[in-house]
C-alpha cells in the first residue's frame, strides 16, 4: 500500500494516451484515493490538494478506518492530472483509484 514506487516514464506516457483518447480537454477530471482516516498520510495528501481548485468530498469506511477522498478537478490537459499524480507519489499508504 505504500505509494514510494514511482511510476515510470513510460507509465506516464501511456497513461497522458489513455487519457487524450477517453476525455475532451480541457475538462473535469475525478480523482479518487483512499488513505487511513486522521493519519500523517491524509493531512499529507490534504495539504497537497490545497494546492488545488477543486471540490473534494470525503466518506469514512463503516468501520471509521479508512476515508475515500473524491476530488474533482478541471484540468487543461492530461499533464495537469499527471502531475497530481506525480505530487502524491512521495506520500506513503495512499491507495489511488
């Protein structure tokens, strides 16, 4: 679960394709993660986010364990989102859907 492993060029790449092919931009891109509710990692990711104009809405697992973070955000382009993801990448225990 630790998000520590940084994903490679060519992950990326593929990834800015996919996402060229499946989306009109600019336009709203969902971002959804999942982290330990009221950890570092979750005041980390938090923090990050700020950075960003956007609406998050959280929701706590029924076991008040875990939060869903949903974060929508309208991006110019497919790099816009990659360097969400790249900015989070050196935050551990962060489960990114």
């Amino acid at each position: 679960m630790s998000n520590k492993r940084t994903k490679s060029d060519d992950f990326y790449s593929r990834f800015k394709d996919q996402l060229l092919e499946s989306q009109d931009w600019p336009g709203l891109y969902i971002f959804k993660f999942i982290v330990k509710e009221n950890s570092e990692e979750y005041n980390q990711l938090k923090k990050y986010l700020n950075n960003y104009e956007g609406i998050k809405s959280f929701k706590s697992s029924s076991n008040n364990k875990f939060l869903s973070l949903t974060f929508e955000y309208y991006a110019d382009s497919p790099l816009d989102i990659i360097n969400i993801y790249k900015g989070i990448e050196n935050i551990d225990n962060i489960i990114s859907l």
